[in-house]
C-alpha cells in the first residue's frame, strides 16, 4: 500500500511540482493537462486547457499527486490549505536544511528549522503556492538534543 497525498492548485500545478522535483530530487513522471482530455470530460473550457487534471512527482518510493481545480468544482480550493502539511523525514540534517530553506523561499517560516527536543533539525513552513510543509530530521540511534 501506498498512501499519497494530493495537493490542488489553482493553474499552478506544473509549476509547483516542477519546483518540488527540483528541491526534492524527483520526477514528474504524469503530467495531463485538461486540454488533452477526451472531448465527453465534464471541463472543456480553453481557459483550463493548460490546466493539470492530473500530475504525479516520484520521489524515491514515494509521491505526491496534484492537479489544478477552480472553485466551481472544488468550492474551497482557493482557501488557505488547512489542517495537513507534507512531511519529509531524512537522517541527513543538511539535506533537511536545504530542503527548508528552498521550500521556505518566498513563502513563509512557521517554526524556523532549528533542533528541537526530538529531532537534530525540524521546522515547518508555508511554500510560495501556499502548501504547508514540515521538515523533520529523524534522530540516530543514541542522540540527545545539546539542551539536554
């Protein structure tokens, strides 16, 4: 089994998930724009032709999926996102940093990345698109915060 989490936008799925391949070091293996669906798909106005129904990002053994949505179909796609955040776990406390200050850039920082009482690097984040993000740093055996 594979749990994934989907993600909508508002015109900006390709963009983000290009910039999630490059900060993550994946692939965006599916990308199918409303305009290239059969001509019986419910959505067939030109405005969203270059819209993504569907995207799907490889990240390891792991995805992300998205697609673009507009308010008609999908009533609260334009409010901030709300009650989740895609987290990334990595033994490597660099890697983790890079991967903040990336995604932090030009959206903005809710707990700067730091070591926290579990983890030698944790922070959360709000991404230019508006996705929330946290950070995580997984501990190796026997670590212990320096403010212990």
């Amino acid at each position: 089994m594979k749990i994934v989490t989907s993600l909508s936008f508002r015109g900006q799925c390709r963009e983000a998930f290009d910039f999630y391949a490059d900060v993550l070091g994946g692939k965006v293996t599916a990308a199918f724009p409303y305009g290239a669906a059969p001509p019986d798909m419910p959505i067939t106005d030109d405005k969203y032709k270059d819209w993504l129904m569907h995207c799907w990002l490889e990240v390891g053994d792991q995805a992300l999926m998205g697609a673009d949505m507009d308010t008609a179909w999908a009533p609260h796609v334009d409010k901030p996102k709300n009650g989740f955040d895609v987290t990334v776990h990595t033994e490597d406390r660099e890697e983790a940093r890079r991967w903040f200050e990336r995604l932090a850039d030009g959206g903005h920082v809710v707990m700067a990345f730091g070591e926290t009482f579990w983890s030698p690097g944790f922070g959360s984040l709000v991404d230019k698109f508006g996705v929330p993000w946290m950070i995580n740093v997984v501990p190796a055996a026997g670590w212990t915060p320096a403010q212990a």
